[in-house]
C-alpha cells in the first residue's frame, strides 16, 4: 500500500544578506564562555562567489588568537570544511576541523552546528548528523577577552560569508546529547516555528536584528547602509512530506453543514442546501516518529491550505487546512499518538 503525502507551503522565513563588504558584530560580556562548554548553530547559504577561503560563521577573539584567549568558528569553501579555532591564552590557537566534503555543495541551505565540550572535544553536526570533532582538552583555559562577538566576518576585508543565515543561536554551560540534532534538524528542514527556549540567544533575522530571546542583545551591522533582508524561501517553493498509512482504522471523513437557512418573504424559514459540501476528515496516528510529528506541525503553522493525499500513488484527496494544532499524546520515548482535525478549504 503506498504511502500518505501531504505538500505545504512553508513559513514565511527571513534572512540576513551578506555580501562580503558587511558583517554583524555585539559587544557584550554575556558571550565570554569562560570555561563554559558552548555551542553554535546557523542555518546557512553560501553564495558560490564568497571570496575568502576561510569564512567566519561566528567568532569572539583576534584575527590568528595567538596569544590570545577566544575561539572562531568558520568553514572553508574549497575543501567544504566546518572548523574550530580555540586558544586559552597559549602561544598558538589549537584547530579542530571536519574532513573535506562535509558541508554541502555551496549553493545548497543546510544547518551546521559545533559543541564544545571544554575538558573533551569539538563535535561539528550538519543536518543533525555528526561529521566529526577532535579534542580540544588542552584548550581547557578561559576564552574571555575584550573582542566583541562577530557573525559573518572578521572585518569588511577578511573572513567574510557570502550568502545568506537565517537564524544563529547561542548556547553555553552545557552539552547536548547527540540524539537531539537530528530531531531538532526535522523541526528546522519542515519549517516549524522556531523556538528560543533557554538558549543564550537566537537571532531569527525577522526583519530584525535584534535577539527573539528575553534578553534582547542587539546586533550591529558593520558596513555602509543598512541590512538587508532576503527571502529563505523561494517564490512558490513547497515542502512535500510522505508519510506511512500509519493512521488508523476507523478514521472519520465527513462533510460540513454548508447549508444556508434563508427566510422568505412571508417571514417562514427554508434551507438552501448547497450542492458541493466541503468535506473533512479526522484521522488519528499511531505511535509516530519525531520527523512525522515535526511535518504535522510546521503544516498546520504554515496556516496555508494543504494539499492532502490518502494515497500517494492515487489523485489528490482534497485541499484542506489543519484546523487545530496537532495534539501529540505521549506513548513512549520519542513515539506519539497524534490526530490531524483538518477540513477542505
């Protein structure tokens, strides 16, 4: 039996545009870690003509870090290389980088992420998936210095992204088990909400560059005029989800009363029954996975009509608009119960 499908537009999503004579910058003691573990992550895209080899997602520190406490986080476009740059104050930097190949083709959006763990190593995700580390123990020093934080540059002149970043987010004092990238990937990639929870900050670019966190840190925008915001989305793009016929037996397909009762000029009631009823369906999900559950969600966020398939392989069943908010039952582990209330539009 084939599968399920459903297509959405995603949410709406801005973002911050790079294009190698700007960069943001914070002066902010808050983004001195210590001796904390830290991590970062961005959604990014990288514009083919990026002219530096080696570009800074986000940094707190001097240019080389030689002698010097901070840390750099950057990729490399040639080698397509995420990598780490960290010094406690010691003659030279210590580098941690992934093997070539390990960010996309540029050109391509994808989420990166490093962890690092102070007294063990740098782990760098993309997608959600692991794509290597190295230890960084003999960095276990204090990176706090006087540089400000900086995103997307190190000046209008070296290190700088070309492209877009849709969010960046901060987050210090703890690691995160491995297990959460890949689910918090199938949030990102089918287009939920985004969420701050109890990170140091997230810049979400939303026309803005001002943190969405309660704590409200504000970017600077270092160059001539002022920032520019792009699309992440394209015009018309679409998000297409197929799921497993995991929803079960007994599901409720019916109609809405689009009748009209209309009264007559001698003040007695008649209905007008309309000849094309819009129907809907209630359709109840058994024991499904995070990736399901993050699709489920970011359709109904996207508040646009949703094109809804039964079966895959057969004529589309009907337009419809996920009524409500897909309520997750909690069965076991990551596994829900869910039901989807949605009604043709």
């Amino acid at each position: 039996m084939a599968k399920g499908k459903i297509i959405y537009p995603p949410l709406a999503s801005p973002a911050i545009s790079l294009d190698g004579a700007h960069y943001l910058s914070l002066a902010e003691a808050a983004f001195n870690v210590g001796t904390q573990d830290f991590g970062v992550d961005a959604l990014i895209y990288i514009n083919p003509a990026v002219a530096d080899s080696e570009c800074w997602i986000a940094a707190k520190g001097v240019t080389d870090l030689a002698n010097a406490a901070g840390w750099h986080w950057y990729y490399k476009k040639t080698s397509r290389r995420l990598g780490l740059r960290i010094n406690d104050g010691g003659t030279t930097a210590l580098v941690v980088e992934t093997a070539d190949n390990q960010i996309p083709a540029l050109a391509t959006r994808f989420w990166a992420r490093v962890q690092a763990d102070r007294d063990g190593q740098a782990r760098f995700y993309v997608n959600g998936a692991d794509v290597g580390g190295g230890s960084i123990a003999a960095k276990a020093g204090s990176l706090n210095n006087s540089e400000p934080l900086k995103i997307g540059g190190n000046t209008d002149a070296l290190n700088r992204h070309q492209g877009l970043i849709n969010f960046i987010r901060f987050d210090a004092g703890r690691i995160l088990p491995d297990a959460w990238h890949p689910e918090e990937w199938d949030r990102i990639r089918y287009g939920c909400i985004p969420e701050v929870a109890d990170f140091l900050a997230r810049w979400n670019f939303a026309s803005s560059l001002t943190d969405a966190s309660a704590n409200g840190y504000i970017l600077m925008w270092q160059g001539t005029g002022d920032p520019v915001y792009s699309p992440w989305y394209e015009d018309g793009e679409v998000v297409e989800y197929l799921f497993a016929k995991n929803f079960g037996y007994g599901h409720k397909p019916g109609y809405l009363d689009l009748d009209d009762r209309q009264r007559m000029l001698d003040a007695s009631d008649f209905t007008y029954p309309h000849p094309n009823p819009k129907r809907t369906f209630l359709l109840p999900f058994k024991n499904i996975a995070p990736e399901q559950q993050a699709a489920f969600t970011a359709a109904w966020a996207s508040k646009q009509p949703v094109r809804l398939y039964l079966d895959a392989d057969r004529p589309q069943t009907a337009i419809i608009k996920i009524i409500t908010y897909p309520l997750h039952e909690s069965v076991f582990s990551d596994r829900v119960n869910a039901e989807l209330d949605m009604e043709e539009v």
